[in-house]
C-alpha cells in the first residue's frame, strides 16, 4: 500500500512499517529522517487519516489560515483527503501514522493537535522496530488510538501554586510562539505568582521563561524559514523586528536566518541545531 503525498526534502529517507493493511484495523507507520528540513505537500487526497509526530522536535502544521506548532508530545492529526501542510525542522524525525479508522476521542475534528501520552509514544516507536512481532500489532494500534486526546490551551482556573503552571505555559506557546503574553500576565491567567512560575520553569525545563521561548521562537522558526520570508518568520514567532529576529537567530546558531535558509535549499550544510535529536521497512 501507497500513500500519496511529495516530500520536498533532499536527502532524505523514508521507512515504511505495515501491520494489517488492507484491513480496517490495519496501521502504516512511515518513519522519515532529513538532514534537511522535511516538507508535506499541501494538495492531498489521501485515502487514509494521518497523525503527524516528531519526537525530537517542533512540527509547524498549517490547515486553512491557521499556523500552528506541535511539540513531541503531541501529535497532528489530519482527516483524509484535508488539505495541510506539515513541516519540521533540520535533523529531525517524523513519524506519519495511517490509520483507516478515526480514534474515538478525535471524531468530529477534521484537523488539530492532539495530546500523545508516553504509551502511545513507545508504541509508535515499537512499530519501528526491526524485529516487532507483528501479532501485537492490533493490540498496539488500539492503545495508540486510544492514548490520544483533543489539545486544549491551558485553563485558567488551575489552582493557585498547583504543579505543572510553567508545562501549561509552554503548552500554549508551543502552539503559538508568536503569542506575546507576558509573564505577569501568565501568573495571573494561572492563580499564582510571577517568582512561582518562574521558580516552576527553572524547575521544569532548567531556564527562565524568557529563556525558553527564546529558543521554542528560535526552533519554530527552523520549520519556516525556507518557505516565508525572513520578515513574516520573525513576525509569526513574535520578534518586534526582523532586525531583532536576526540578531537572535545569529547568537544561538552562528548563522543569519537568511544564510540558513540558503544552505537548507541547497543543502550545502545543514544548519545546525541547538537541539540535535535521534535520526527498514516492514510490509
């Protein structure tokens, strides 16, 4: 079984892992690495639905106007035959997860991000390998779907100094980089104090909050740059300026944005990461 759809990216591998295909219940992993930047065509009429998942990376997802941004626990999910585009960044992994059947919690949604729980993430990571035994393949799929769940932004009415403030802040930059809330304003959405939340982010993630969405800002923009220009990459990520955008981009990676996406189209030298992740086919 073929599933249709360009990959723009050069060089490039694909590995195909198929259980059950040609039955409803059957499920197709596609495993893409890229030394370059991976692209998914925006003109599909696929016959299967898809979720889009990179482990080690920001996915830049696009259906109708709406930009959106999907961390590794999550995934993308597409209803066939939706027009989309999906792109990632340099060194990057991507898994495309087919399916014949819609997962019950995402029924209705026709595209959108979707939370990927640690199961379903090894599982997906299981597919892949080499020497899985096929007969568990059902029983896999089936806690895959079943791992998923509707992304929400975060509430606002978690209690005040409960855990995971500074996660559910990131959650909802992650989606949307460009967001130019403030931190006061975070703690305050969030019933706790601007010292709490900046204590949970050092706690969570090692950084401040200033720190961290500059380079959550700084790895969306990775997954742009070679199809929008450098100006409306820096507005989408939210830099005041193209001025300030560059400046950022050449601190954290020794390169200009414009440099980079000039090496990506020729693949030259691939732009280096601050986030290197880890890069046979089944049938």
């Amino acid at each position: 079984m073929t599933v249709t759809g360009p990959i723009t990216a050069d060089p490039v591998s694909c590995d195909e892992f198929g259980y059950g295909l040609g039955h409803p219940d059957g499920i197709l992993v596609l495993r893409y690495r890229s030394v370059t930047r991976l692209a998914f065509g925006e003109n599909r009429q696929d016959f299967l639905h898809q979720l889009y998942w990179s482990p080690d990376g920001l996915l830049s997802a696009r259906h109708g106007g709406h930009t959106t941004f999907v961390g590794p626990d999550e995934v993308f999910w597409v209803h066939r035959a939706v027009t989309h585009e999906v792109h990632a960044a340099d060194r990057q992994s991507v898994y495309r997860i087919c399916l014949r059947e819609v997962p019950p919690a995402l029924a209705g949604l026709r595209a959108g991000v979707a939370a990927i729980d640690a199961e379903a993430a090894r599982l997906v990571l299981a597919l892949t390998d080499r020497g899985y035994d096929e007969r568990d393949a059902p029983e896999a799929r089936s806690r895959i779907m079943a791992g998923l769940d509707p992304r929400s932004h975060p509430a606002d009415d978690r209690q005040a100094g409960g855990p995971g403030v500074a996660v559910a802040v990131a959650t909802a930059l992650a989606h949307d980089p460009g967001d130019s809330t403030g931190l006061a304003e975070w703690a305050e959405r969030l019933h706790v104090s601007v010292k709490t939340l900046q204590r949970d982010f050092a706690r969570e993630f090692g950084m401040s909050y200033s720190q961290w969405r500059t380079r959550l800002r700084l790895r969306a923009s990775l997954a742009l740059l070679e199809t929008r220009p450098v100006g409306e990459v820096a507005r989408r990520i939210g830099y005041a300026s193209p001025s300030a955008f560059i400046s950022a981009f050449a601190r954290e990676y020794g390169y200009t944005p414009g440099r980079a996406a000039a090496m990506r189209r020729t693949a030259d030298t691939p732009v280096p990461s601050s986030r290197p992740g880890p890069g046979s086919a089944r049938s």
